[in-house]
C-alpha cells in the first residue's frame, strides 16, 4: 500500500513540476520580441465568422461575447445562430472597435449553411423560405451583386454532411472549423485530448495548440470545388464554449476569448477602416465577398504582415480575383519580419505543389493558368511531448489565373 501511495505521489508531483515549467513556457516565434509587423501595401483586420449565443446552443449573450472578443482584439464578428425563428437580438455595426453582424445559419438538407449578409434587415423568416431563396441561390454561380454569401459549414461533419452533387452556387466551405476539428479528436483520439485537458489550466494556448491536425479531407475538397467554380475557404470558430460532455456535464473548453485570439480570419484592405459604420461595413463584407483574406493559426505568431499577391507591370490583385495569364505575372507572398524559427511557404496550384521556399520575402513567376493558393507552415518551440512538429499557420484564399480572352 505504501508503494502504491508511493508511485501515485510521484506521479502526481512529476505532472505538477511538468505542469510549472508548461506555465512559464512561451514559444519565441519571432527574434526580436514584440515586434508590430504590418504590410506595406495593405492593411489587416482579424475577425470571427461563425459565433453561437445563448439563444442557441452557445454559452453567453451576445453582449457578454462581444466583451470577451474585445480581450482577443478582435475587429468584426458575424453572429451565426442556427435557425432563429425570428431576430431574438438586434446587434449590428460598431460596439466598442468591433464590428458586429447580426447573420444566420440554416438548415439546409442535412447540411448547415451560413448566411452572410451585409444587411442588416435580411433575414429569413422561416426555414421554409430560407429553403425557397437558398435553393435559387445555388442554382447558378453568383455575381458580386448577390445579396448574401452562402458558405457550408463543417462540411464533411458526421450527419451534416452535403447530400449529392455540390452546386454551383454555393459561395465557400468552412476549409477549418475548430468545433469539429476538437470534437474529432475527443472521439478518435480521447488520451491525447485528456493529456491536453489536464495541462490547460497551466498553458490553455500550448494545450490547444498541441490538438491541431492538418485537414487534409476538408483541403482536398476545396481543391475539388474549386476546378469548378471560384470558392471561398473560411475558418469557423464555431465558438460555443462547449466542446463536449460526459453525461449531463458540459465541460466549457476552451472560453470564447481562448477560441477568437487562437485562430481566425484575416482581411486584407487597400484603404483602412476608419470608424465611419456605412463604409466600414462595405470595406469588412466586400473584402469576405471577393475573397480578399486569408486563415491563421494566431496562437502560433501573429501573422500580420502576410500578404500575398498577384502583380504585372500595370496592376496588383489580391486572392479571390481572376486574372488574365500574361507574361509578367508574378506572385508576391510577404511574411512578417524576424521570424527565428524554421517556416517553408508552398504554393500549390490546382491541388499541387509548384513551389517553395524558406525566404520571408518570396517571389514565383506565373507561367500557367490555374487555381493558386498559399500555405505557410511553421516548426515553433515546443517542449516534450510535442518538440520538432510542424504546424500549418497561414492559408491563402485562392487566386484564379485565366488564359486570356482571344479577341
């Protein structure tokens, strides 16, 4: 029995030393500590584009979650709560730094589809309707004049699934979701994410961190839509604050502000949002519409300073645009400054790898049409178990490179 005793001691008393060091670890991704990195040529806002409140299966009130994205610096937020009958909020523009939109996600099939929208009087009235418009909107590749965005959340989520063939009108995929992605492992790999729940207290950023696995599946569909019709790839946060449960107890993992300052969408504008709410608006929702942003890891670095791009002699495109193959195209892709840590930047084009490099500041000549996109992935410090891993960190929305038109 003293044995026992004995063993279970110092089991839990090696776990607690563990455990310290984890709370004084942080990982120095960047040489030179607290560097403000910003692109030359645009500026970059952060946001969040699949929220749940109380008034569904959420947590919080929307009032309380718009506190905690201010301790993330959070710059805009899309509420998204499933099939709200009618409008139970009215929470939209300026609140505080942050933008809010007041959008929906719908039943659709079995499939969840988020609705983003711009204005803020759209709503569906019922899931009927939403059923009626949704329908029509998928019918056909939309234009830059249609009224909303029609993304797929979670799209390859066990019994949420799209049935049959993907439409053409269908705007974007949740590329990412963190819900799903934490769930998968709960239900496939359960003693890895004990190992993390038990040293979140001590380190929740590293605890998180150490849970992320590349989507390969969800990649490999975006790649395919996209051989067909120009989609948007999104990351969904999906923050509910209620990860899983053992019985009737809910475990509330990770917090709202945990979930918006670990990953989020990034926006690249060439003018910068001034406080003005009408333009502002435009700015945030057009940038999202025509693909003008890219996904992070920010837990890992901040990204700001990343850009990629699209340039000849006479122009500069961002992601999300077509552009006519000419012979003095080339792709920019910028990362910040004084990263002191192994990174590779990929270029793939249409599912395929067609270039790498090491360098922070890389430049590839465009020789062949095609659908291209961007990944950067990093190897930070990190302490035993997880030392030596490589971690995807940014990824670019696609750019469209076309033959031109023949006259």
């Amino acid at each position: 029995m003293r044995k026992l005793f004995f063993v279970i001691s110092s089991v839990v008393l090696t776990f607690f030393i563990y455990g310290l060091l984890l709370a004084s670890f942080s990982s120095q991704v960047f040489s030179k500590a607290g560097a403000e990195n910003s692109h030359h040529l645009f500026y970059d806002y952060r946001g969040i584009t699949h929220v749940v409140t109380s008034h569904s299966r959420g947590s919080l009130s929307p009032k309380d979650i718009l506190l905690q994205a201010a301790q993330a610096n959070i710059d805009f937020l899309f509420f998204t709560d499933l099939n709200p009958i009618d409008k139970p909020y009215s929470i939209y523009g300026y609140h505080g730094d942050i933008f809010v939109f007041s959008n929906q996600k719908v039943s659709y099939m079995d499939a969840h589809v988020l609705v983003y929208s711009d204005n803020s009087y759209f709503h569906f009235p019922s899931l009927t309707d939403a059923h009626a418009q949704l329908t029509q909107h998928f019918s056909e590749p939309q234009g830059r004049e249609a009224p909303y965005l029609a993304v797929l959340a979670h799209p390859l989520k066990k019994n949420h699934r799209w049935q049959g063939e993907y439409p053409p009108g269908l705007d974007g995929i949740e590329v990412i979701n963190l819900r799903s992605l934490w769930q998968h492992i709960w239900q496939t790999d359960r003693l890895n994410f004990i190992w993390s729940l038990l040293t979140y207290p001590f380190n929740p950023d590293l605890a998180l961190l150490r849970l992320l696995d590349d989507p390969v599946k969800e990649i490999e569909l975006w790649d395919y839509l996209n051989r067909s019709h120009p989609t948007l790839g999104f990351l969904g946060n999906e923050t509910t604050s209620r990860i899983f449960h053992i019985g009737n107890f809910n475990f509330s993992f990770p917090s709202y502000a945990r979930s918006f300052a670990f990953a989020s969408n990034h926006i690249l504008l060439r003018s910068e949002l001034t406080g003005h709410e009408q333009s502002d608006k435009e700015k945030i929702f057009q940038a999202l519409k025509k693909g003008h942003f890219y996904f992070a890891f920010d837990t890992i670095a901040n990204p700001k300073g990343f850009a990629t791009y699209m340039r000849t002699d006479s122009n500069t495109y961002l992601s999300g645009e077509t552009i006519p193959l000419t012979p003095d195209l080339e792709m920019s892709i910028d990362l910040p400054d004084h990263i002191a840590v192994p990174f590779e930047i990929e270029v793939y084009r249409d599912g395929v790898i067609v270039h790498k490099s090491r360098d922070s500041k890389a430049l590839m000549k465009v020789e062949e049409s095609g659908v291209y996109r961007i990944r950067v992935r990093i190897q930070p410090e990190l302490p035993i178990p997880d030392k030596g891993r490589w971690f995807s960190w940014i990824y670019s929305n696609p750019f469209y490179v076309v033959e031109p038109a023949i006259d």
